[in-house]
C-alpha cells in the first residue's frame, strides 16, 4: 500500500484487551470491524441450542478473522471467545471499505487470504471424513500453523484438549490419546494448557 494508505489504516486502528473466556465478537451481531489477535488466542465457534460448541478454526497471534462478514454485509454468524488474556487489534469496517475501493495491493491480499481461508475449511472437512482421529488432531494442529493465515505462530500453540476436541469433532480422552502418540513420535511436546510443535513437517505428513 502507498506510505498515505498505511498511515491511514495505522491511524483508525484500536487495541482491545480480553480477560479469559471473554466475548470479543458475539453471534448475531453487525460486524463493525476486521479483528487481529497480537497476543493470546480466539477460539472461532457458534454453540448448538442443547449447548454443545463447535469450533470452526482457532486465531493465533498474528492472524486476523472476520472480513466475510464484512465484504457481504451481514450479521456475524460465530462468536469469537478470548481462550485466554488476549489482545486484539481492529481495523474498523469504515477504513477497511475505504482500502478495498482505493488499493490494489490491499484487495491482492484479501483474494489470497479468502482463498487460503477457503483451503482451510475444505481440508477440515476433507479430513474429517477421511481420517482416523488421531491423523484428525494432527492436521487440526498443523491447520494453526498456517503461514498465510497464522504468519506469526511459534512453535508453541496455546490450546487445551478441550478446544483441540472442538476443533476436530473427536472427544477429549481421544484427544489425550492422540496427543501422547504424537509425543512419543517425536512430534510435540505436551504441557498443560499448551503444546510445543517440534517438528511441523512431520506433523503436516502424519496420517
């Protein structure tokens, strides 16, 4: 973008701070801005009328989430919940109307992370009827690792059994067990609360 575009974009910008398990988008409601997560991790679900949650992707520092909805207009159709103290940043809808009608490099960028986000649901859904559970965990994992849509993920990804079982639709003491076959291949390292992913490639090659 040219040197105005960014400071414009810089200048609208607002930073939000979310307390665990804090709302920081709520279904039904007007998108009024592009979210960014620089610290912590959103957990992207919508909840059943009996109350069960389905996560459709988790954000990681450095990932943004919500420009569907703001390309269509419409109402949000998921909630985005702050898995743990996390900080966000916004771009408000205004000045992101105002990037896609005036820069070609900014709409460059919003084709390929729609494309890239589009990927990302189809092999969800591919996986989920193709694979065993565990090779489910896996892909669901390396699916945070993302590097256009997660540019920034270290190795270490902040997310607990219970989240990693919404993600992939398998329940917990399946995820336990998944998880301590990929520590004893050598693949991650398990801490409560967290994972550290040591080898990314093989996690992307595990079925």
């Amino acid at each position: 973008m040219t040197q105005a575009e960014q400071a414009t974009a810089f200048d609208a910008l607002y930073v939000r701070k979310h307390e665990a398990h804090a709302y920081v988008c709520q279904r039904n409601e007007i998108a009024d801005s592009w979210v960014g997560v620089m610290e912590g991790f959103l957990r992207v679900q919508d909840t059943t009328a009996d109350g069960k949650v389905i996560m459709f992707t988790g954000v990681a520092p450095g990932g943004w989430i919500g420009e569907g909805s703001l390309l269509k207009p419409e109402h949000r159709k998921y909630e985005i919940i702050a898995t743990r103290p996390t900080v966000t940043v916004h771009l408000p809808r205004k000045t992101f109307g105002w990037l896609l009608e005036r820069s070609i490099p900014f709409n460059h960028f919003m084709m390929s992370h729609l494309n890239e986000r589009l990927g990302q649901f189809i092999a969800m859904v591919k996986f989920d009827r193709m694979l065993e559970p565990t090779a489910r965990v896996t892909r669901g994992i390396s699916s945070l690792f993302h590097p256009v849509l997660y540019p920034n993920t270290d190795s270490t990804l902040n997310i607990n059994q219970e989240e990693i079982g919404w993600l992939v639709g398998v329940s917990r003491s399946r995820v336990n067990t998944a998880l301590n076959e990929l520590e004893a291949a050598g693949l991650i390292q398990r801490g409560y609360g967290f994972i550290v992913v040591l080898d990314r490639q093989g996690m992307a090659r595990y079925s």
